[in-house]
C-alpha cells in the first residue's frame, strides 16, 4: 500500500514539477533579471495633448498604444514648471532646490551653453547607478543640465560626467533663434533695448560728425573718434553674444565632440531617431538603458515636411504627431530585436504646456486640458501635471489606470531598485519606488506631501493623507 501511495504522490508531483519548469519566466522578471528601460521625455507637452489623456482631435496612436498595453498615471507631477530644475529632479529623484538646480531670478533655466552653472558632480543620477550595475546607458536628444565649469574642454556638467556611457544631441535646449526663419526669442526685450541704444548712440556720433563738418557745431575731432569708438565698442559688445546665439547655443554633440555648429535643424528629427534605434541595435545583448529626451514639442517646432499640415491644430499638432511618429518607430525596434518582454518602457513630458507661446496668430504652444496655467506657472496644476505611462508585457497588467499622486522623482528609485542598484544613504531622496503601485501589491502612493515650487518660493503642497 504504501508502495502504492508513493507511486501515486510521484505520478501527481511529476506533471506539477514540469509545469514550474515550463512555466514562463516573465511573473518573476523585475526580482530575477535586469529588465532593460526606455524612458522617452517630451517637451513642454501639454496633458490635453495626448488621445489616451482625453484629446480627440490630435492623433497619437502609439503613445496610446502604450497607455492600452500597460499602465496608464492620472496624477503624475513633475517637480517644477521648467525644463532645468524638472528634470535635475528626474534624473536625481530629488527636488531641485536640493542640488541648487533652481533660481531665484528670471533665468530659472541654464541659458547660455558657455554658461559655468549645471548639475553638480556630487549629485548621482540614476544613470550613473545603471551604469555600475553593468547597464549600458545611452543619453540621446536634449540635455539641458550645463556642459562646461571653468573651459570649454573640462565637461565637468557633460551627461558622460553623469553616468551616460553615450550622449548625441543638444546639450542646451531648442529656441526660436535655432531656427533662422523664426522671430529671436534669446532674451528678446533685452536685445530689443540694446539694438535701440545701439541706434541712439550711433545717431548721437553721426550727428555730431555732420555737425563738426557742416561747421554747426563745435566739436573736437578727438572727441568724434572717442564717440565713434564707443558707439561701435557698445554694439560689438552685445552683438558678440546675442548676434550669433544660434552658433553658441544651438549645436549638436556626439559625446564630448561638436558635430553641427550651427545644428542643421531639417535633419535633427531623423538623426536623432536614427540614433536612438542605433543605440538599441548596438546593446540588444546586455541590459541597456536609453533616456530619449525629444527636442518635440518646443519652440520652433521643428517638424519636418512630411508632417506638416496633417493635424486639425496647426504646426503644433503637426510637431506632436511627429513625436507619436518617432516614439512607434522606437517600439518597432524594440520588438524587431525580441527585446519587448524584456524592456520597461516610460513614456512622460517635462512639465506642462506653454499655454501663453505664440507668434502673430500661430498658437505654438501646447495644451494642459481642464488644468490652470502651464509652463513656469509656479503650483498651478497645468504646468506640473504631466501625462505618465508605463509599459512592461507580463510584469503590469494591460490597460491599468492609477490615479494615486506619483511624480517624475519616482523614477530614480524605480529604474535603480530594477537594476539591482542601492540607493544613496547619504542623502534624501524624495522619489518613491512605483513598481509596488504598478504591479497592484499596494493601493496607495507613498507620497503624503508633494511640494510645489516656483525658485526657492514654496507655492503649493499636496496633501495626500494616509489610509484615505
């Protein structure tokens, strides 16, 4: 009998045993392997720009695809209403007060690409922990973090000083000034006032001279070629800068070299493409993590002739479409390489909408749907609250919505935590982990305050409150 008995315990943990074995590995993915992350950023769009996020007049099919495919962020907020400081924090996962990454005047972001000021080396981006963890990482698109401290060849801000085993694209940021066609938009009243004293100097000199020569006025030759050489030191001094913004500032980089100065803005969007599915080419082998920070969707809006006129809302919908262009060629690759399963894909936007941009009667800014405000608006929701998703076959249930407060810091944590990386003790770090709110073991956000700053000045807080 008890012959009998073991035989038939074998029989029935024989079938048990080969179904574990056969069993698909993907439930236990984010604890055993090292999934690789895709973090794709956009510019300055809007949360009302996006279909999954309620527009229905501007078409992004594979963003949405993204959105149906995994899960899908209704209170996701970025840590300021700026390029600069929103995304210190991203990639540090703290506020940007805290690494000095913020300012107290109107120059909130890093403007000039010779400017000394950027992230500092003692701040640890989550690339830098990926990277020691056997990750390769990739930084394509734009920076805006600084490049140099005290030369031109020092890096010390560069994105390969900050964890990224590769960079191509802009260190600085898009503006209107990269693109010839477009109105100057570099400290534009300033320029304005400098050109008209410019003007007023040079009439001043030149009524002088005709004076002195005319015999009207009595005026030492001496004292005409000392207004004449102040008038043209005056307008050398400022045009030296702001007269070649697009050569200083607008410029394309493939790690510490210049490859376009100036950038040749009808082929950034294919080169920028063309290098990020590179780079998932190049790394298909080992856990890669590829940041692709667009230059869509801010001004200019550099779209190119294919797009243009395709949208119901202008260039600027023709720019956002481009982008959900871009972002399925980048799924496409990834799921031509095998890599789908294996890859946790992010989708999200810097802050809000520049509600306000426009040029004459052409709307060039984005839209943040039933929020307030956008785009350097202090705590009002529309410049915070962004469009988040995340996607990950087998590991986050299709089709989730989570409507808990998470913020762009969260990232730092979650991508580290994934990689099998430890975060830093001798720190605070304000991002919370997500994949337990992701994968539905938690209901609630760890996050109980979210602060809200415009510079230094606290202007909100949220209060999410335990347990409710």
């Amino acid at each position: 009998a008890s012959f009998i008995l073991l035989c038939f315990r074998t029989s029935l943990a024989a079938p048990l045993i080969l179904g574990l074995l056969l069993q698909p590995p993907l439930t236990q993915l984010s604890i055993v392997a090292q999934p690789n992350i895709v973090l794709l950023m956009a510019d300055d769009l809007g949360i009302g720009d996006v279909g999954c996020f309620g527009n229905d007049t501007i078409r992004t099919p594979n963003i949405d695809r993204l959105a149906k495919e995994g899960v899908k962020l209704t209170q996701h907020i970025s840590a300021a209403p700026l390029c600069t400081p929103s995304r210190a924090a991203f990639l540090t996962g703290r506020y940007p007060l805290r690494s000095g990454m913020d300012a107290i005047n109107n120059y909130r972001v890093i403007f000039w690409n010779a400017g000394s000021g950027g992230l500092p080396l003692n701040e640890t981006t989550f690339a830098k922990i990926l990277q020691q963890q056997g990750y390769s990482t990739g930084l394509i698109g734009k920076w805006h973090q600084g490049v140099n401290c005290e030369s031109r060849n020092d890096h010390c801000h560069h994105p390969l000083n900050h964890g990224f085993d590769y960079f191509y694209g802009m260190p600085f940021t898009l503006i209107s000034d990269c693109q010839p066609t477009e109105t100057p938009e570099m400290d534009r009243v300033f320029r304005r006032k400098l050109w008209l004293y410019s003007q007023m100097i040079g009439l001043v000199t030149l009524t002088a001279a005709l004076g002195r020569l005319t015999g009207l006025i009595s005026v030492r030759w001496k004292m005409l070629t000392c207004l004449a050489g102040f008038s043209l030191l005056f307008f050398v001094s400022w045009f030296s800068s702001y007269g070649f913004v697009r050569y200083w500032n607008c410029i394309m980089m493939r790690n510490h070299d210049v490859t376009e100065q100036p950038m040749v803005t009808d082929r950034t969007t294919s080169l920028i493409l063309r290098e990020s599915i590179s780079f998932i080419e190049r790394n298909k082998h080992k856990p890669f993590l590829l940041f692709l920070s667009f230059l869509h969707s801010h001004t200019p809006l550099l779209t190119t002739e294919k797009f243009l006129g395709r949208s119901s809302h202008g260039l600027y919908g023709d720019n956002v479409e481009e982008m959900d262009w871009m972002v399925g060629q980048v799924l496409d690759a990834i799921d031509k390489e095998g890599l789908k399963n294996t890859t946790l894909i992010y989708f999200a936007s810097d802050h809000g909408g520049w509600l306000e941009r426009k040029e004459g009667k052409r709307q060039l800014g984005g839209w943040n749907g039933i929020y307030r405000g956008g785009k350097g608006m202090g705590g009002w929701e529309g410049g915070i609250r962004v469009p988040g998703i995340f996607r990950w076959p087998g590991v986050l249930s299709a089709g989730t919505v989570i409507d808990e407060p998470t913020s762009l810091m969260d990232i730092f944590p979650t991508v580290v935590h994934l990689a099998g990386g430890v975060l830093p003790q001798d720190r605070v770090i304000d991002g919370r982990d997500l994949m337990p709110l992701l994968r539905g073991t938690v209901e609630h956000s760890e996050h109980e305050f979210l602060f809200h700053y415009c510079g230094i000045y606290l202007h909100a807080v949220r209060w999410h409150q335990k347990d409710s």
